[in-house]
C-alpha cells in the first residue's frame, strides 16, 4: 500500500495507518 493509499484510506474509512517500516504499518481506530 503507498502512502497516498494509506492516507486516503484513513480519510474515507475513518481509521488511521500507524507507519512502522516505510509502507509497513499497522491498522489503529
């Protein structure tokens, strides 16, 4: 997933991606 995926992601579901290794990250409400 790129970074703009996440941050759209996070703006239209409503949860956030907590970035740990580059593109890797985790799924936070």
């Amino acid at each position: 997933m790129s970074s703009l995926a996440a941050a759209n992601s996070c703006l239209t579901s409503g949860r956030c991606l907590s970035f740990v290794s580059g593109e890797a990250g985790v799924w936070t409400v």
